[in-house]
C-alpha cells in the first residue's frame, strides 16, 4: 500500500503543481510552465524507468547477497547518470535555442525555464533508482514519505513565494530536486554500507563526460557562425561527440556492465552458477576478502572470495617494497592535493575570485565580498577541491611521512646519499622545466589584457634574465614570477638539506620533537618579522614535516586504534579534520596559527586513511592512482601551459574556455613530462646513491 501511494503521488505531483500554479499566474505563463516541465521530466523519465526494469530483478536477485546488491546498484547508478547527464545538460545548454527556432520569440520563457528544471534535475540522476532499491530490500514503504516531500515542497514554496514569471515558478519546482538527492544518497549508502566516495567513483565517468560536452557546446558555440538551425545541429553533435568519446574512455572501451551481454559470472575466477567454488583463472589469485573491484573496474559477486590479477590497481593497502609497505592511497591523495592547486590556480584567474580566494584567505563573515558568496566558495566540503594553500600544507606533511618511511625502513642512510637523491628529485626536473618556460615567456611577448587579476599580470611582466632562469631551475630564491609554484619547492628542498637532522630529534617522542619545532617555526618568524629577510623562513613548516615524520614513526599505532572505534567516534574524527583544514575560512586567526591548524588536519587526514580499508580501496581508484603518479609533474607545468594559453588565445575566446582547455591540456603534458623527465631523474638517484653509500650512518633507525 505504501508503495501504491508513492507512485500515485509522483504520478500526480506535476498535475497538481500546474492546478497550484494556475491559481496565481496569467494562462500564458501556465502554459510555458507545462511545456518547459514537460520537456525535462517527460526525457528522465523515459532514462528513470529503463533503469528500473534493467535493475529491479537484478537487485531483488540479490536481496539476500548485500555485497553483490552493492555492486549491482554501483552499475545501475553508472548507468543512470551516463543516460541522464547528457539529457540534463543537453536541454540546459540548448533550450532557448530548439525554443526559438520551434515555437518563435514569444516563448522565449519556456526556454530560460527548462534551462532552470534541467540544471536543477542534474543531482537526481546522480544516485541511481532508489525505488527498485527500497524494493529490493523489503522497505518499499519508503517510497511513499519520499513522494510525498517531493510533492509538499514545491506546492509549499510556492505558497510563500507566489512566483509571477516562468522561470520563477521554474526555480520552486526545481528547489526539492537540489535538497532531496543529497538526503537520498547518504540513506542509499547507509543501506549498502558504502562511502560517498564509492558513489563518485561509480558516476565519474559520466560526470566528466559531462564536462566536456559543456565545453565542446560552447567552444561550438562560439566558433560556428552558421544560421541558426545548423548552428544548433552542430552544437549537438559536437557535444553527443565529446560526451560519447570521453565516457568510452573513461569506461576503458567498455559498454556499461548492466548493458554488456557478457554474464557477470564470466570474470576471471567467479564461478558459473552450479559449479562450486571459484576457480582461478591464468595469473590470477584467489584470496579470502569482502567483495572488491576486479581489474576491469567491475564488481566481483563471488561472496566473500574475491578475484584480482596481482599487482592490479585493487591492491588498496599497498605493496612490500624495500622492506616496508607503501600505502598507495597516499599517492592517490597526493594527487588529489596536485588537482586542487590546479583548479585553485584556475579560478584566480578572474579578479573576484582572486579576491576571496587569494592570499591567506579570511573568514566569510570579514572578507569585503559578498559574504553569502564567500561562504558557499570556501565553506562546503566541495571546497577543498580549490584550496590551494591547505594543499600545498599537505604536500609537506606528506613529504614528511613518505621521506621519513625511506630513511627507517631500510637500515641505516648516509647524509650524501640521501641529498644526492633529493636533488635529483625536485632540482632536474626544475631545470628540465625552467629552460622551456624562460623561451615560452620570450616568444609568447605577453600583453596584459582586462579582466584578469594581479595574481595573472604578476606574472611574466618584464623581460626574462639569466639570473631568473637559474633562479627558477636550482630553487634558490623568490620570487618566482615565471612559474609562481615553486615557492613551495623552495621550502621544500631547503628543509630536505636538514631532514635528516629533524628524523633524529624525533628520536626523542613525538611530544619534544613537536615541541623543536615549534621553536623553529617561532625562530623563522622573528627573523622575517624582525629582520625583513628571509634566510631562516623555512623553518616556519618544519611543524608541518615534523608531523608527517611523527606520523611515520608512530601512526601505525594510532591507526590502529582509530580502526578500533566506534564508527559515531570516526566519523566524528572525519569531522575535525575538515574543521582543521577549513579553519581560515570559518574562523579568524594568526596566518602561523592558521597554517599549523591546517597542517593538524592534513596530519589526521592521513591518520584517517591509513586507518580505513574503505578509504584506501576508494582511493586506489585507476585515474586517481594515475594522478598521484604524475602529480609533481602536473605541479611544474599547469602555471605555464595556463599563462600561455591566456596570452596567446584570441580575445574574442570565452575565457572559461580558455582556461578549461589548458588546465585540461596540463594533464597528458605531465604525463610527458613524468614519463621522459622525472621518472629518469628518479633512477638516476638510486644509481648515483647505490655507487655512493657507505656503511657510516648519519641517521640510524630508532
């Protein structure tokens, strides 16, 4: 009965909207609403229901197996959003223009309102089809509360705001379709005992898809001059072109699992029904786990055993090397930090933005902004997807637990060696790229344009000298207008000179060697303060290394007792890091004390993830690995290739454009970059070292 209700609400939610509607707006604006609505609900719902008779009998199959119903409602999901994206961005891109061309000027509403319901129904197509699910699982009866909400709210808004315009009552239809998806996915992860971030991976590829059929519309848009209806025939090509070839890639050539007419049971190992236990096919193992991604990025649904090739992208928790296990959900999180400083630079791009998001950042309520805006730029945890100085802060905490692991895990480590591999490191590929950037700037001839910030026309402002290419190669000082990243390899490598000297001090418990420090970064911030200069500035993040090196000696034993709380106590710890890491944007502060809080976070960020399989398996997501790999590379060249594009680019290009292709361009030139620069580098450090080592120990492992 229940269930009867929740579908007779839907059913005659957009009926009873309209009677609403009528009662308060002119017939004209009744009509352009029915259309425009008509126009979105009426294509999702032809995606929502094939979904659900492709995942009905597949989820009720399984209602007894909640690791294989997982799994299936991962594909399901996938290919909700794969169907749905296209459709909602599609009509939010084009709908003025099929308008137009069809109806005339005169419903020009209908339009800007289906623009409006389309944007707006974008999150609902990112969670998957919860009924079959609630079916599936016995507990239908919440179909019916969940109808019913999505029928009160419109029709409750709409009593309060009494919009008179089309794309008002646009904008109160769609209001349940951004509050009602969120409360519906933490409900659906609940049930299937999974992460948000096992959602992300799962409708990631359709979300990138999605990104590049926006820019290929505009870019089409842009640069087409035909009349009209070829103009919006090419623009729908070029977009169904752009998200069909980046969601093939993203998918690795394959066609979305519930759509494949190869059986599940076909992967590697998983047994066909009737046959006994699952038997490994050549090359691959089979070990005792909870159920997991194979290699082909599928679920396996073999109960508790779990196929997976060796070496594969699904070992979450790492692999022995040189006598330790490096946990490779920290190059996935290195990654992630390179892409926020990525998309951080992008943004300051334009002067407002640059404004709230530049410097050492200030708290919403004091910034001169727009308060309301300041707040939803740098308070969601969304956010820390642009938040290039909390990044970097990870960066140096990371630096230290991954510098700390190599000195202790192998016995004891000469002091030249050790500097010999750093400097092969981080000082050649500086070089590599100096060179390249100094004869970029010189043939480029840059020309200051309006509508870019003083964080863009600080940079390659004057005439390029030798002095500023050494500079720039060997690290040595600030600073560096060329390439403004740097700053932060600068710190690092002068730290990297005393790291062995810091790992000793730890050697005598986390709390004095926290306490060493603290007078270092105190020292470093007399002398800058007292002294106007520089030299010591460095010690103002020995804080943050020293974390990463305490973390390295003794973490394994607080993960331990993390994994052991309660989950309310987790997620509670979850919480305070993100508190940690948004401090200078909820709270007022010193800019050292606001850094060592972020650094705090960063350090318990990784405490977190060293304590949860869950959180290692979703970050040893393929493309996330992959970024994590050439995330050094990606530091070095995404300032230059995105100040190139922006001088060179024509000034009739959108500039969005222009920065979206060249921070997108950034991503294969690091791949270069990684594959012909720093990977070499790397090897020649271990080789120069391996010549070089010798008995004598300047550190030695407590």
């Amino acid at each position: 009965m229940p269930r009867l209700g929740g579908v007779l609400a839907l059913t005659v939610k957009h009926r009873v909207f309209l009677l609403a509607l009528g009662l308060l707006v002119l017939p004209s604006v009744l009509a352009i609403c029915h259309f425009a609505f008509r126009l979105v609900d009426g294509s999702l719902g032809i995606v929502g229901r094939t979904v659900s008779r492709l995942g009905m009998p597949r989820l009720c199959a399984l209602r007894h197996d909640r690791d294989g119903m997982a799994e299936a409602y991962g594909d399901l999901a996938q290919l909700h959003a794969l169907l749905g994206v296209p459709i909602c961005l599609g009509i939010a891109l084009t709908a003025p223009q099929i308008v137009a061309l069809l109806f005339g000027s005169s419903w020009a509403g209908m339009g800007a309102a289906a623009q409006i319901v389309a944007a707006a129904a974008l999150p609902t197509v990112l969670h998957g089809d919860t009924d079959s699910l609630f079916v599936a699982l016995g507990k239908a009866r919440r179909d019916l509360p969940i109808a019913v909400a999505a029928l009160a709210l419109p029709l409750l808004l709409l009593v309060l705001l009494r919009p008179q315009t089309p794309e008002g009552a646009a904008l109160v239809w769609a209001i349940p379709s951004l509050i009602l998806p969120p409360v519906l996915a933490m409900i659906i992860l609940g049930e299937l005992n999974r992460s948000p971030l096992w959602l992300l991976r799962r409708i990631a590829p359709a979300l990138l898809a999605g990104a590049a059929l926006v820019l290929a519309v505009l870019l089409a848009r842009q640069h087409a001059a035909l009349d009209p209806w070829p103009q919006l025939i090419t623009t729908m090509a070029a977009g169904a072109v752009a998200y069909c070839g980046t969601a093939w890639i993203a998918l690795r050539g394959r066609f979305p699992w519930p759509l494949s007419t190869m059986p599940r049971e076909a992967l590697p190992g998983v047994p066909q029904r009737g046959q006994g236990a699952a038997q490994p096919a050549a090359g691959w193992t089979i070990e005792p786990g909870t159920a997991r991604l194979d290699d082909t990025g599928r679920g396996t649904a073999a109960g508790r055993w779990v196929a997976r090739k060796p070496g594969s992208a699904s070992e979450t928790r790492g692999r022995q090397e040189g006598g330790a296990t490096r946990v490779h959900a920290l190059d996935s999180l290195r990654g992630i930090a390179a892409l926020s400083v990525v998309i951080y630079h992008g943004l300051l791009v334009w002067p407002a933005l640059h404004e709230t998001l530049g410097g050492q950042g200030v708290p919403f309520f004091r910034t001169s902004q727009d308060p309301l805006t300041t707040a939803l730029l740098t308070i969601p945890p969304s956010s820390l997807l642009w938040r290039g100085r909390e990044a970097v802060l990870l960066f140096f905490v990371l630096s230290g637990y991954v510098l700390a692991q190599a000195l202790l895990r192998g016995g004891s480590h000469p002091y030249l060696p050790f500097v010999t591999r750093r400097a092969c490191r981080l000082l050649l590929p500086c070089v590599a790229v100096a060179l390249p950037v100094a004869l970029l700037v010189m043939l480029t001839d840059p020309v200051q344009r309006e509508g870019w910030s003083v964080w863009v026309t600080g940079h390659w402002d004057g005439p390029v000298t030798m002095g500023q290419v050494l500079s720039h190669a060997l690290l040595l000082d600030q600073p560096y207008d060329l390439n403004s990243p740097l700053w932060s390899l600068h710190y690092e490598w002068r730290i990297s000179l005393v790291f062995p000297l810091l790992l000793a001090l730890s050697r005598f418990g986390p709390g004095r060697a926290m306490a060493a420090s603290l007078g270092c970064l105190a020292l470093g911030a007399a002398e800058m303060r007292l002294l106007g200069s520089d030299w010591l500035s460095m010690l103002v993040f020995v804080p943050h290394f020293m974390m990463g090196i305490v973390l390295a000696r003794d973490g394994a034993g607080w993960s331990a007792h993390i994994a052991l709380l309660s989950r309310p106590t987790r997620l509670g710890l979850w919480a305070v890091c993100y508190l940690l890491l948004s401090y200078r944007w909820i709270a007022p502060g010193f800019a050292l004390i606001v850094d060592l809080l972020n650094g705090l976070g960063a350090a318990l960020l990784i405490a977190l993830v060293l304590a949860s399989p869950r959180a290692q398996a979703a970050l040893a997501w393929t493309p996330l690995a992959w970024l994590g790999k050439v995330s050094f590379s990606l530091y070095l060249v995404h300032v230059p290739v995105l100040l190139a594009a922006l001088h060179l680019a024509p000034e009739a290009w959108p500039q969005a454009a222009v920065v979206i292709g060249a921070l997108a361009l950034s991503l294969p030139l690091a791949a270069v970059l990684y594959s012909v620069v720093e990977r070499p580098t790397i090897q020649l450090g271990r080789h120069l070292t391996r010549r070089r080592a010798s008995p004598r120990a300047w550190v030695k492992p407590a």
